[in-house]
C-alpha cells in the first residue's frame, strides 16, 4: 500500500534526523571522548578568503651611480654632479636614481678606497613607503683637518642582498 504524500516526508525527515545523530555520535567516539586527556593538538588558523588579486608592482629599476658633494633640495638628486670630486670636499653623496621600489625594501651601501673594503662606513637604508621613482642617496662626511685621502672611492649598492648598481669616482687634490 503506498504511503501518503505527508507520511513519507515525515518519515523522510525521521531518517535525516537519525543520519545526523548517528554522524555526530561518529564524530563523537573518533575524538575519544572516553574521558582521557589528549595531547594538545594546533588548533588549525583561519585561512584569508580569496580577494581580488593585487596587482603586482613594476620591476625597481636603477641608474649608474652619479658622484656630487651637494644634494639639489627640489629634486634629492645631485646639485653638482662630478667626475672627480676634490680632497677638499666636506662631502660625498653617491646617487642613485631609483623607480619602482616597493615599501621595506632595504638597501646597503659598501665602501672601498683604491679597492679595500671601508667596514666601518657601511650604510643601510629601509625604503618606508611604495616610491614611483626618486634619488637614493648615500653620503660621506669628512671633518678632519687633513683632506680626504686621494685615490678611487667606489660604492656598492645591494637591494634585499642582491648588489643592483656600483659606481667609482676618482679623489683628486684639490
């Protein structure tokens, strides 16, 4: 005899109800719930929903290092770039001239004089914000009576550890 249409969906949602006990009992006797402590487990994070995706900041790019003893105040860049720079300077600035650098980006300059490593006046510098373009700039500063040592001065500027640019300048009498 066939059952009544309000019968089966009865009987329909009696046997969902005993399907889901009988999973939660299941689950229930896989944790062990028999009164034992449990080693500590990690508690599994949260994962990020997926967003849109970023878009993705253009390659930095650098210049040559360009060799001056001042800093223009409108640009950052160099006021009086040089091929030499004279004994008598109060002054170096190796510039460079960056675009695409991305915030925490972090750069080292190393020194050398006539090639030996100067340990003592590397220079580190943590990029705060995103630059569309810019003057990175590391300077030098000699307050001694006798002038700067005459010779080659060169500088290399790493990014994150990976050296992007390098430059020399010559240190002439003057």
């Amino acid at each position: 005899m066939p059952l009544h249409p309000a019968n089966r969906s009865t009987r329909i949602r009696h046997a969902l109800r005993l399907g889901v006990v009988g999973i939660l009992t299941l689950a229930l006797v896989a944790c062990g719930g028999g009164g034992e402590s449990a080693s500590p487990t990690a508690t599994p994070q949260p994962t990020a929903t997926a967003g849109p995706t970023p878009t993705a900041f253009p390659t930095p790019t650098f210049s040559q290092v360009t060799w001056g003893t001042a800093i223009d105040a409108a640009t950052g860049g160099p006021a009086d770039a040089m091929s030499q720079i004279p004994s008598s300077a109060s002054a170096i600035t190796a510039f460079v001239e960056t675009a695409a650098i991305p915030a925490g980006t972090t750069f080292v300059a190393t020194w050398a004089i006539d090639g030996a490593p100067i340990d003592a006046l590397t220079q580190t510098v943590t990029v705060d914000a995103d630059r569309a373009a810019g003057w990175l700039t590391f300077t030098l500063t000699w307050s001694g009576e006798n002038p700067w040592p005459r010779g080659e001065l060169s500088v290399t500027i790493a990014m994150n550890g990976t050296q992007v640019t390098s430059g020399a300048v010559e240190i002439v009498r003057g």
